[in-house]
C-alpha cells in the first residue's frame, strides 16, 4: 500500500483536536468547576466523577463492537464523526450549565448531563481511534498518523487551556457560572467544525471484517497477554496526567497564590494555573515530534520504559521545588520536561494498540480494531474516574476548604491539605508512572515481533 497523503494525515489529527479541547478541560478544570463554581460538595463531586466515568469505560468496548459491525460507503468507523458531532458539542455546553435548582435537583442535573456527555464522547471517539487500524497497513505509517493525531491533540488542549481562564473571565467571569458556560459553548463550536474537517479530509483504505461472534471477540480479547499488559500500563499513563493536571488548579489557587508574575528579558507575565497547562501542551508537541525518530531507533518497548523512568524522577523532583521567583521557574521547567516525554508517550501507546490489533487478526483470524480501541479508551476513562475520584476525596479528608464564603470570611486551608496537594504534583504520579514500566516490561510485542507480524498478515490478506 502506497504512503498516505499529507492532507489526510492533518485531517485526521484535527479530530483528536477537537476531542483533547473538551478531554483535557474535562480532566483538569471540571472537578474544580463541581467544587468550587457549580457548588457540590468535594465528596458528592468524588462519587460524580468516579459513577459517570466508570459508566463511560463500560460502554466503550460496547461502542467498539457496533462500529466493527458497522458497513457504510463511508467504512465502518469514519460515519460516527458525522452522525455524532452535533451531540459532541451540544452535550459539551449542558455539561457546563449551571441551572437554578436546589442542590438535590442540581446534583442530578450534573449526572444526567455528565452520562450524556461521556456516552457521545464514547460513540465519537472509540470510533475515531480505530480508524488508525484501517487508514493504512504499515505499522511506522500508523506511527506517523498516531504522532500526527497526537500534534493536533496537544495543539487543540494548547488552546482550550491557556485561554480557558482568560475566555472565562472575558466572557462573565473565571468565579461565576456564565463566565464558563459561554466559554464552553465558543469551544464547542470550534470542536464541530474540527469534526466536520476530519471526517471530510480522511478515507478508510483497508478493509476488515470480523469474523467472529461477539462473544468470541471478547473471549479472544480477554486472552490476549499483550493486550492486557497494555491495557493496565495505559491505564496508569492517563492516571498519571489525570492526577497531575486535575491538581494543577487547586495547586494554584491555594499553593501558588494568585497574582503571582515572572519575568524574563524586561517582559512581565502572569503565572497562572492555564499558562503553566499551556506550555504543558506546547511541550507535550514537541514530543510528539520526537516520538517516532526515537521508537523507530529504541523500538517501542524500550521507549515507553524510558520514559516512564524518566518521569519517575522528575515527579519526585518536583516536590522539592519551593514556592519562591527561582522555584516558579523550576516548576515550569520540570512541567516543560515532563510534557515532553508524556508528548513521546501518547502516539507510542495508539500505535502500540494497532500493532496489538494486528497480532489479534493474525492470531484469533478476526478483525476486532474497534473492540482492541475501544479497550483504549477505556483505560483512559478508567484513570481519569480513579484520578479524578481521588484528588477529590483526597482533598476531602484532609481538610480541604471549598466553601467560598469561609475562604472570604478569612479561613485558611489547613496545612495537610497543602502538603496532599505537593503529594498530588509529586509522589503519587511518580509511582503510578512506576507500576507503567514494570508492566510493560513483559509486553511481548517487541520491533521483531511485529515484523514479523506484518509479514504474515500481508501474506494472509492477499489470500483474501
């Protein structure tokens, strides 16, 4: 098969574009919303988030299944993107509605409106992904298109981050209900146009049929080792920058402080909780950038090790940094660094799930890249449901003060709350990262063996 257009490759990295807009302010600013802006409390929030996204994981191998079972003239997986993209955004803006009801009937509204925006997430995403498996047959031009879609991922989070607080406050307030939900319907938009240009910018070039009953695909995906590695090491990737970005707001807030500059070469800028996201962003672009010279020389395993080792030791790094001028800059370098490897790490692990599709189809004699995806996206609602749980609950029991009026009324955050928080930035993800490389460390899926992977499926496929 011949390599794929530039055009199709920058059209499929806007879809992710359009999904990281919404994930990335779903992961780092809505348990801060919950708390703080929409009035539940830290506990009641903890369960929300935990309740919804769990739902959310369950129903992605679901999603999988309909889409491997689905036959347009479009493909299998590229229609979601047109039929689902006006829910996307429309469940995006309720998601971020206030209404002016008691705190029972807004705690439902909140669920409600939290399982609709996760199951639309989940019937346009799990589809996106899987179309990796089927834009192209060689496994370093699914690198590629996994690095572009990463770019475009990162670019889109770049966006929606740094501007989130500056658009808030632009349009009602960063502190007041309607400052986030004109902030949320603007994105939204921007999130169904991106869509639109996906689905019209790209094509499904391989055909693929499961030949096997629902059952037996799972019954095939359950014992499927290196799928079950990936899955648990994946899982603690998204665990790891769940917990570290959905802390960065309260960091901020109570840690940092407000009001806070620095300044480099005579300019002055402030230094806030969506400036230090933001260069995150920018930094998690430049590896992805980098991602595929160095899998194709380290290969894949070893790439995804070193990293995480890496990482372990940035995070421990991190908190000894003090909140001092000299200390900001610290943290800002250290947030830079690891943007970087987590950048090399998110199109290493779409690859690393299509060259586990391959070893399904040529193992199990059956197509199932929506179900091995949709196992993906899972573990990335997984970690986000324990991270995002976590922070909450943690904060609860230590403490933490959310209530407005206390703060106002001079209330200071108790200390062991502030130290739970360096532990959030820090000590906790360092270990999260560290159970990711141990369990990569047994994935079997080495650079020969997917070679020699390919050999075989290509000899398969033009039998067919």
């Amino acid at each position: 098969m011949a390599k794929s257009k530039l055009i199709e490759k920058i059209g499929y990295g806007f879809g992710d574009m359009s999904s990281s807009m919404f994930w990335k302010i779903f992961s780092y600013y809505l348990p801060f919303f919950y708390s703080n802006i929409f009035g539940l409390s830290l506990i009641d929030a903890g369960v929300l988030v935990l309740v919804t996204r769990i739902w959310d994981a369950v129903s992605d191998p679901m999603m999988g299944v309909i889409a491997d079972r689905t036959n347009t003239r479009w493909g299998k997986y590229r229609p979601y993107l047109l039929w689902v993209a006006p829910f996307f955004s429309i469940c995006g803006i309720l998601l971020f509605t206030t209404p002016d009801l008691n705190y029972g009937g807004k705690l439902i509204w909140a669920y409600v409106t939290y399982i609709l925006m996760m199951t639309v997430y989940t019937g346009i995403n799990v589809p996106y992904g899987a179309m990796l498996g089927v834009i192209t047959d060689d496994s370093n031009e699914k690198t590629v298109f996994s690095s572009f879609r990463m770019f475009f991922a990162y670019g889109g989070s770049f966006i929606s981050l740094f501007l989130w607080e500056p658009l808030t406050n632009f349009v009602g307030g960063y502190n007041t209900p309607g400052g986030w939900f004109w902030a949320m319907f603007i994105i939204a938009v921007a999130c169904f146009c991106m869509f639109l240009i996906c689905f019209m910018l790209t094509r499904e070039h391989l055909k693929t049929v499961s030949t096997l009953s629902v059952g037996n695909d799972f019954k095939a995906l359950l014992s499927n080792k290196p799928w079950w590695l990936l899955i648990g090491a994946t899982l603690c990737f998204n665990l790891f920058n769940t917990v570290r970005g959905a802390t960065v707001a309260y960091f901020f807030q109570d840690i940092i402080g407000p009001n806070v500059t620095l300044a480099c070469f005579g300019i002055v800028f402030a230094f806030y909780a969506g400036l230090f996201l933001g260069v995150g962003e920018v930094s998690n672009m430049v590896g992805v950038a980098s991602c595929v010279p160095i899998a194709n020389r380290l290969g894949k395993k070893t790439t995804f090790i070193m990293v995480n080792a890496t990482l372990v030791v940035l995070s421990v790094l991190f908190f000894f940094i003090p909140c001092t001028p000299t200390g900001f800059w610290l943290m800002l370098i250290a947030q830079i660094l690891i943007s970087i490897l987590t950048g090399v790490m998110s199109p290493l692990v779409w690859s690393m799930y299509a060259d586990v599709s391959d070893y399904v189809e040529l193992e199990y004699h059956t197509a199932s890249t929506g179900l091995i995806f949709s196992s993906s996206s899972m573990a990335q609602k997984f970690g986000g449901a324990i991270g995002g749980a976590a922070i909450l609950w943690l904060l609860s029991g230590f403490g933490y003060i959310t209530d407005q009026k206390q703060l106002a009324a001079g209330a200071v955050q108790p200390d062991i709350a502030l130290e739970c928080l360096r532990w959030l930035m820090s000590f906790i993800p360092a270990c999260v990262a560290l159970l990711s490389m141990c369990m990569v460390w047994f994935y079997p899926l080495t650079t020969e063996r997917i070679n020699e992977i390919n050999t075989e499926l290509k000899k398969v496929r033009a039998l067919e």
